[in-house]
C-alpha cells in the first residue's frame, strides 16, 4: 500500500511540474507579459522599461527558471488589479468554491447511485425509462440556462431565496441546484451501467441459488463491485466542479476562484491569472490523488501495483 501511495504522490508532483510548464510557456507565447499588464495606451518606453524591470529580456531557460523557483516560494507577484498579493487572492477565494463543491457532491452522489440502483434493478421497466431520462437531461442542460431558470423562478418570483451572494445556507440552495444536474445524471448512468454488468456475471446467481437476499446481492457485492467505475466519474465531476463552474459562479454572483479568474482576465492581470490557474491545477491533482487512493481502499488488488 504505501509502494502505491508514494508512486502516486510522485506521479501528482510530475504532473505539478507539467502544469508550471504549460502556465509559464502559455503565458510567454501569448505576447510580452508588459504588453498585457500595461494599459493599452502605454509607449513603447513604458514596455521597454517594464520589461527590463522584470527581466523578460533575459532568455527563456533564465526566466523559466527564476519564474518556477518564485512559484515555488509561492511568491506570484502582485496583483495589477488588486495590488495586493497573488496567491493570498487565490486562496481566499479557495473556500468558497470548495464550499459550493461539496455541498453539490453530497447532494448529487447519494441520489445519483440511488437512482441508479434502482434503474439497475427493473432494467427497461416504467421506472428505468423515467430515470434514464431524468439522468440524460441532467447531462445535457446547460447550466447558465438553467441557472437563470432558478433565479426567475424561485428567486424572483417566488422569493424563496436571493437572488445572488454569499452568505447563509439560502445562498448556496440555487447554485448547488444549478450545478448538480450534471454530476447525478452522469453518475447515475455510470451506477446503473456498471450495476447491470455486475449482476449479469456468475456470481450473483451463485450468491442466489445459497439463498442469499437479493437486496444483499445488490448492495453487498454488485454495488461494491461497480465502485471503481462509479469513484472515477464521481472524482472527474469533482473536478469538473473545482475548475468548470466559472459560468454558474458568474451567474450567481458567488465569490469562488472561477468567477475570479473571469475577472482577473477582464482586468488583463497576468499575475493573478497565473496564480488562479496553478491553484486550481493543485486542487484538481490533489482530488484525482484521492481517488487514486480510494481505489485502494475499494479494490485489494490495486496495493500492490
């Protein structure tokens, strides 16, 4: 187990040192990062001096390498828009989003493999066809539609709960509605999916000719068997949540790092882009490092790889 738990730690430490390459090799093909953090209406001198100012004519292995080694310090500079640092920016925005993310996922898994048992368990019933539909329709909606939908409905006209913010738990009902559509119809297709196959090996009808309950059946071995296959949608929505929800954040007013990396692009302020998009890269390798683990803990097998 530990073999395996520190062959993904240096797996995840590569795949961070990926991201810093992309980041900074992104950032320098776009143009002179002085160019970008200046007005528009800056001279030429202007960029000339900036540009020296941050050593930006030095050559490229020199400033990847002074740049990784500031990042690594945490040290991204300060931001133009807020002029304050980077990456304390960031992070304060970092609980806000996990915040929404959890509470998304806690809702939307539980009933997501609820219903995708019982789809599993009557495949091409009344019930089954319901569900499937409910599920596809939760995949395809999209979200900022869906997500004005709420704030017309519930928000305006009824006046159940505000119409953006942060705050209390009422602030958090409609996001988190708008956001887990998605997850439960992709992870109740995958349960259901991965359920079928399970109870259509051997094993179940060996488990049912020695009289064992068919709920046993069910939860006991199908439901933990198709586990691997239902933790690996289940981390790809989490991460979808961690760096996709800009557009819901947007809509909702709420004060997550996807609305922030939004603004930090309106605002031009390379600085902050920069240390959103690593932040997030972090979060993202930490989940996918969790599920990795949870394979582990789901599947013996996969110690002793």
């Amino acid at each position: 187990m530990l073999r395996y738990v520190l062959k993904r730690l240096v797996f995840s430490l590569f795949v961070l040192f990926g991201v810093l390459v992309a980041v900074f090799g992104i950032s320098s093909a776009i143009g002179n990062p002085a160019r970008l953090m200046l007005p528009v209406e800056a001279s030429e001198a202007d960029v000339a001096a900036l540009s020296a100012r941050l050593g930006l004519d030095d050559p490229i292995h020199v400033r990847f390498a002074r740049t990784a080694a500031d990042w690594l310090r945490g040290d991204f500079g300060d931001s133009l828009w807020q002029s304050a640092p980077a990456l304390e920016i960031s992070l304060q925005r970092v609980p806000a989003t996990l915040l929404l993310t959890a509470v998304t996922l806690a809702v939307a898994l539980p009933l997501a493999v609820a219903l995708g048992v019982f789809s599993a368990r009557r495949p091409g019933s009344t019930l089954d066809r319901g569900i499937t539909t409910v599920s596809l329709a939760g995949v395809s909606i999209a979200d900022f539609w869906l997500g004005l939908m709420l704030i017309l409905g519930f928000a305006i006209h009824l006046r159940w709960f505000p119409t953006s913010g942060y705050g209390g738990a009422a602030y958090l009902v409609l996001p988190a509605l708008t956001l887990m559509m998605r997850p439960m119809g992709r992870v109740a297709q995958v349960a259901r999916s991965a359920l079928i196959d399970e109870m259509g090996k051997q094993y179940p009808v060996t488990a049912r000719a020695k009289g064992l309950p068919e709920t046993a059946i069910v939860y006991r071995h199908g439901l933990r068997n198709s586990a691997i296959a239902v933790v690996t949608v289940a981390g790809a929505e989490a991460v979808s949540l961690l760096n996709g929800a800009v557009v819901v954040e947007t809509v909702f007013g709420w004060p997550g790092i996807g609305s922030l990396f939004i603004g930090a692009i309106q605002q031009r302020d390379l600085p902050l882009i920069q240390s959103t998009v690593v932040v997030v890269a972090v979060l993202v390798i930490v989940v996918n490092l969790l599920v990795d683990l949870s394979y582990a803990a789901i599947d013996p097998r996969v110690r002793r790889q």
